[in-house]
C-alpha cells in the first residue's frame, strides 16, 4: 500500500464512522464516473461533494505514483512512441482501487468475487500478448484489442497493458479496451482506473452469459479524444 492508498482509505474510514460504508464507497464510485463522464446532472445528485473530491484526489495520486510522469522514447515498429516512467522505478498500471476495495473488505464474498493480485495478472498478460500478436495488430489495425467480460476492478487489463509497457509500446495510444462486468461497481472502477490512466476504453454493465446489456454505455476521455482525432 502506498502513500496515497493508506490516505484515501484514512479518509474513507473517518468519514464512515457517520455514515454506511458501502454508501459512501458507491457514491464516491458514482461522482468520480460522473466527473470523468462529464455527467454534470449525476455528478449534482450526489452530497459532499469536498469529502469525494479529496478520495478522488487520493485515488489519482496512487495512480500515477504507479505508472510516474517522466517520459520515456523508444522505437517500436519504427514509431516514435511515448511511455510514462518514473525515474527510480518502472513503470507499471496496478490494480490500485482493487486493493483499496478488498482492504475496505467491501468485496462481496458471497456472490463469488474474487479479485486477482496484480502479479497473476502480469503473468496472463506476458503469456496473452506476445511480441508477435502485438506487432500484427499495431500494423494491421493502428491497435491492438484488449477484451474482458468479467472485468473486476479492471486488473486483468492492467496486466494486458503491463505486457504493452514491456514492449515499449504505449497503451494510451496503441490499446483499445473493451471491458464490461455484471456488477455496477466493477463497471464504475474500472472505467476510473482506465480513465485516470489515459487508456482509450469502453466499460459497460453487461450479463456476458446472455449478452444483455443494461445502464450506460462509459467510454473514457482518451477513446473520446482518439475518435475525435482520427484521420
């Protein structure tokens, strides 16, 4: 647990002494996916705003103490791609509101959530997207399609991206996402860990066994900026 982690969950937990943990852990979900949607009339619904404004601000901060800020060049295909790195460490995408969500013990055990380490992740992700697959994707789409119908928190994907990473190939460029999950809350973490991260994504809530899909439709600020970019 970082620094960031350790004050989004001192924040939460005072401020639940007055009020229902999971109540304020949805409407903190449900204002942070209203402000990265530009949901101005959900974003309204939602009271103390100052209280989800500083677990947001945590939350941000824990992000980018994973993934850093300085900018890294390398060559891939030929490409000039960019890659965020911090100086003293390597640059990883982790699973941080995963693991500020299972240290709250807000996971629902009985409905059979389980929530993978970030490690096992990095494993399926190397062993998932190899060199080559990404290589024939980048040059015959411009991208390459990272899909999860049980998404969680979203650290599958992660892992997916960390493979990228490994490539010096810059996922807020080079992937596309395609994520949904059958619960409301998987939905809403990962679209703010996707949309924080800058990566292009679409989430939805959605019954992968029937394929029906209910509630909306989130496509972070990176997809809305790529598509409206397009040549």
């Amino acid at each position: 647990m970082n620094h960031f982690q350790k004050k989004f969950i001192d924040t939460f937990n005072a401020a639940a002494k007055n009020s229902s943990r999971a109540k304020l852990f949805d409407d903190f979900l449900t204002i942070s996916t209203a402000a990265l949607n530009r949901d101005e009339k959900t974003f309204a619904t939602v009271d103390d705003k100052p209280l989800h404004m500083k677990l947001f601000a945590a939350l941000a901060g824990a992000l980018n103490d994973a993934i850093g800020q300085k900018i890294l060049r390398d060559n891939f295909l030929g490409l000039d791609l960019k890659i965020p790195c911090n100086e003293s460490a390597k640059p990883q995408y982790k699973d941080m509101l995963g693991e500020i969500f299972c240290d709250l013990d807000l996971f629902e055990q009985d409905a059979g959530q389980v929530f993978s380490p970030q490690s096992t992740a990095n494993i399926i992700g190397e062993l998932t997207l190899t060199p080559a697959l990404v290589r024939d994707e980048i040059q015959r789409r411009g991208f390459v399609s990272i899909k999860e119908d049980c998404c969680g928190s979203g650290v599958l994907i992660l892992g997916g991206l960390n493979a990228l990473l490994n490539m010096n190939v810059n996922p807020c460029r080079f992937a596309r996402v395609f994520a949904s999950d059958i619960d409301r809350r998987c939905v809403q973490m990962t679209f703010i860990q996707l949309g924080l991260y800058g990566i292009p994504a679409v989430v939805s809530q959605r019954n992968a066994a029937t394929n029906e899909t209910f509630g909306v439709v989130l496509e972070t600020p990176q997809l809305i900026f790529l598509e409206a970019h397009h040549d």
